[in-house]
C-alpha cells in the first residue's frame, strides 16, 4: 500500500537539501559581509574629516621631538590651518 509520494529526501532528492544550506549560507555571508563594509566606510570618514587634527597630532610630535624647529613648526602649522 502507498501511502504518498514519497519524502524529500527519500527518493534520490538529497541535493536540493544542500542546494538549500548552500543558499542561506550565500544570503547570511553577503548579509554580514554588507554590514562590515557600512561598519568600515564610517570609520574611513571619520579618520578624513580628522586628518587636519591627525596631521597636527604629528607635527606636534615631530617638534615635541627635536626633528622641527620652532620656525619650521610654526610654518608647517599655518600650512596646515588653511
């Protein structure tokens, strides 16, 4: 007596199963793999609208140093406030 057609996975079917896991595996990685590049293209912003402070940070440091001259420092740091 049959009772159906058979199941999913009972008649030679398996591979749709993996086909199946393959996709969601796909949709999570493009998912996580979006977020993180959101994630690191606002840092990257971030670190451009700083780069004037990121530069006197820098030529602070140089000075601090001894590698600049006052003169030099105070030159390099009006370049750098226009």
């Amino acid at each position: 007596m049959m009772w159906g057609y058979g199941t999913l996975y009972g008649n030679g079917s398996w591979w749709i199963g993996l086909v199946m896991m393959a996709v969601h595996i796909l949709f999570w990685g493009f998912i996580i793999w979006f977020g993180v590049s959101l994630f690191n293209r606002s840092g990257r912003r971030s670190k451009l609208a700083n780069g004037g402070n990121e530069a006197m940070e820098i030529l602070r440091e140089r000075y601090a140093k001894g590698e600049i001259d006052t003169e030099e420092f105070n030159r390099r740091k009006e370049v750098l406030a226009k």
